[in-house]
C-alpha cells in the first residue's frame, strides 16, 4: 500500500479517506481507546511517548486480578498463566519484533534500570579501554546512566563519555562520523550505546555498520531501543548486538511505567564468566524455589532477572503483543512507510502554501528523508512561533509533542492512525501558522 509512483498524492479529505478504505490494518484503529478533546476524538500523534491504550488490555489485567483472588500464591503454579513462568510467554512475540532468537530476549524491571544492569555486565573498564561512545543529544536518562557508570568506576565522565554530534548546520549523524569516532578511540573504547532511533531526530541509526565498527575496534555494541522497539525493523542477532534494551509503554502501548525488557546476544547468554547484577529470579527455573544458597544462571537473557515478575504489568504487554501478531509487523511496516510519507507530503504542501519571500518556510523536517533511516516519527523544526502553534493545534484538538526551544514531534503509528488523521494535522496545522502570522 506505500504511496505508489503511478498514484496522485493529494492533499484532500477526499484522498485520506479512500487511502483509509484501502488500508488492510484499518479494523485496528477501533481496538484502542482515544482520548476526548472538546468531545472529540483527538488526533494523537504520540504513539512515541505514550502508546494508546487497546480496548483488550483491561481483559488481560482482570484475568490475572481474578487468578489473584482465586488462586492467592498458588496462583504462581495454578493460575491460567502461571506466573512463575509468565515472562517466558512474552518472548517469542518480543524476539520477532526485535529480529532475535527466543532465548536472549526477556522482559523485566524497567527502562533505565535495565540499561544500567547490562552496562554491568558490557561496560567493564580497565586502565586502557574505558571510553563510551554516544549521541550527543541522547535522551537525558541515558546520559545519566552512561556518566554514572564512569562514575561508579570512579572515572571522569567527562573524560569518558565521548558525544556524537551532527556536523554544522545538519541535524542527523552521519554513519561515516560515527565510524570514524569509534576508529579514533579505537586504543581506548569500551563500549558504544546509542538510541537505535533517536528520540529527539527520528533517525533510525545504521546499526549493523555500527556494530562492526565496534567490534572491530574491540568494543562492545549496545542499544537503547526505546523508540525502535514496534517501530522499526531489526535483526539484533544477525547484527551480532552484544546488548539492548526496550521500553513497552511507547510504540507497545503498554501502559503508563509499563515492564522494559532486554536483549543478550546469544554469544554472551550462558558465558558465566560476565560478571551481573544476580537476583532469584534470573537463577535457574529449575532450582529457582529450591532456594539454593548459589545463584546458578538461568540460560540466555533470562538470567539476568532480578525479581519476580510484574505480572499486571506484563499482562498489559501480553495485550498489546497479540494485537501487533494479528496486524503482521510487515504490514504495519508498509503502512507505516506510506503513513509517514503522507506526512512528509502534507508538509511540504504546507510550506508551499505559506512561504513568504519565496524561500522561508515554516517548518523544516530534520528526520531524514530516507526511509530505511527512520520509522514513523517526524521531527519539524518549528521558524518562528512554534510553542504558540503548538498550543492551538493542542487547544484543537492535535495531541503532538513539543520540546525546547523549537521542535515539534509527530508520530503516526500504523496501528490506530489513520490518513484522514494526517490531513487533519495538516489542515489545523497550516491554519495556525497562518493565524500567528507565521
Ligand atoms: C523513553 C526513554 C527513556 C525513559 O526511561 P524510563 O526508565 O522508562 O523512564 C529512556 N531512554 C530513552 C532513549 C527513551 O526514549
């Protein structure tokens, strides 16, 4: 269904909506739940922050509140998903949407803390090889995690931490650039952490180039999956990433706080030898309420669990993955792609019907253009005015995200958006600019 060269793209209702008719996945917009704006359903974009909530999750929490009342403890054996084994009917749907094998993903805890757990085990500095390589503009709880753990090595985060930033006047990284930072720090690099897509620019990094870059370096590779999980398309153990980690409250639609989840490459999920934060839950199924005094791994990612799981939590997570296995990630891919482009196309048709002087646009896209470099998200650098634009499309009804000092967020999520919902943002969002002059 992508925008198709021999179709006339428009910038009319009547178009969005016979796109609408024509899209496979369009029964999916009725299983979530939007939220009303003057008695109206909103038009969200935020699919990146906070996933809509499906109509079916409350099911799947009841059902595990009843086996609670029903069950009490024993619940962990006898309810209808026994909870002492409830991660593991996660990870096969969570390892097709990373591109991994069954036994390295497991979900658990949450985002920042899981980011910290595998630092443990995949940053281990020595005197010579100590330095991190990550964006400059990584999202703020990860630069945090990243010159902590310097920290806790009782290294110099400053010293330590080496930042990727754009070249002047662009907006993206260039692989190039990366590659070449990790070959210059080559003698002293210990590991890479990126967001595999950038939250604040929408790009989706090249992250198998990344990965042999530093592993030729003799670094690991790891990636903070947040806005790529759901997203976009992976191959993390074809890739050969030594480690990630995911949120499932954004492109999962999880629930607010909602369980994270990580990745372990295969190569590393039974080498004992990795150092680990341990807890009982990440020992053996086998001995696990045996109790044994010595904590014997779990195989693969599942032994780095800590605490027992959050079921309610994943129960949520439970419904959200069912829904993307009806849909067919490929689907929602493809939709996706056209999606986004629509997007791309209302935009460009904005700026050409308020350009002034010939050349001043108001908005300018800094996702790039390319679209195997990105997934939905489009990041818009607001010229002028942008927060009172933001604040009437908001007022209307338009559920976008703005952050300082001039970038507006727009995600279209193939699940529930639909093309009707991009002209709308086009139609509010060109009137706005022309209401503040802009
Ligand atoms: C959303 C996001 C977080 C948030 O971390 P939590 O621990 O879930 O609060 C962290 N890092 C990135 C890259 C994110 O996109």
């Amino acid at each position: 269904m992508p925008l198709t060269s021999n179709e006339i793209v428009q910038n009319t209702l009547e178009f969005a909506r016979k796109k609408d008719e024509s899209d496979p996945l369009r029964k999916f917009r009725d299983q979530f739940y939007f939220p009303l704006s003057n008695g109206n359903l909103v038009r969200y974009f935020t699919g990146n922050s906070l996933g809509l909530q499906p109509r079916s999750t409350q099911e799947y929490v009841l059902n595990e509140l009843e086996d609670w009342a029903s069950w009490g403890v024993e619940g962990h054996f006898h309810s209808r998903m026994p909870w002492f084994q409830y991660q593991d009917f996660l990870t096969d749907q969570i390892a097709k949407l990373l591109g991994a094998k069954p036994e390295e993903v497991v979900s658990m805890n949450s985002l920042t803390t899981n980011l910290h757990l595998l630092l443990v085990s995949f940053y281990r500095p020595t005197k010579t090889r100590y330095k991190i390589i990550c964006e400059y503009d990584a999202f703020p709880s990860d630069l945090y995690a990243l010159q902590s753990q310097a920290n806790v090595h009782g290294l110099d985060p400053e010293e330590t931490v080496i930042y990727l930033k754009p070249r002047d006047a662009e907006h993206c990284l260039r692989t190039e650039d990366i590659v070449s930072t990790i070959q210059e720090n080559a003698d002293s690099l210990a590991t890479v952490m990126l967001g595999a897509v950038n939250y604040y620019t929408g790009q989706f990094f090249e992250m198998k180039k990344i990965v042999d870059a530093a592993h030729k370096a003799g670094a690991t590779c790891g990636f903070n999956l947040a806005h790529a999980a759901g997203n976009v398309r992976m191959n993390l153990h074809d890739w050969n990433v030594d480690y990630a980690c995911f949120c499932s409250y954004k492109y999962l639609n999880a629930g607010p706080g909602g369980v994270s989840g990580i990745f372990v490459h295969e190569r590393h999920g039974n080498d004992t030898s990795i150092p680990r934060f341990a807890g009982w839950w990440g020992n053996d199924p086998e001995t696990r309420f045996k109790m044994p005094r010595k904590f014997v791994p779990a195989k693969g990612a599942r032994g780095w669990q800590q605490s027992n799981a959050p079921v309610l939590s994943m129960a949520a997570l439970k419904a959200s993955l069912d829904i993307f296995e009806k849909a067919g990630f490929d689907e929602l891919l493809s939709k996706s792609r056209s999606l986004t482009a629509y997007l791309e196309f209302i935009i460009q048709e904005i700026n050409s019907n308020t350009m002034k002087n010939g050349t001043d646009v108001p908005i300018r896209i800094i996702t790039p253009e390319n679209p195997e470099h990105r997934g939905c998200q489009l990041s818009l650098i607001m010229n002028k005015n942008g927060r009172d634009i933001y604040k009437l499309l908001t007022d209307q009804g338009v559920i976008v995200d703005w952050r300082e000092p001039d970038v507006i967020r727009v995600a279209p999520v193939p699940l529930y958006n639909s093309f009707e919902d991009v002209f709308q943002f086009g139609k509010l969002m060109e009137s706005a600019i022309r209401s503040t002059g802009t």
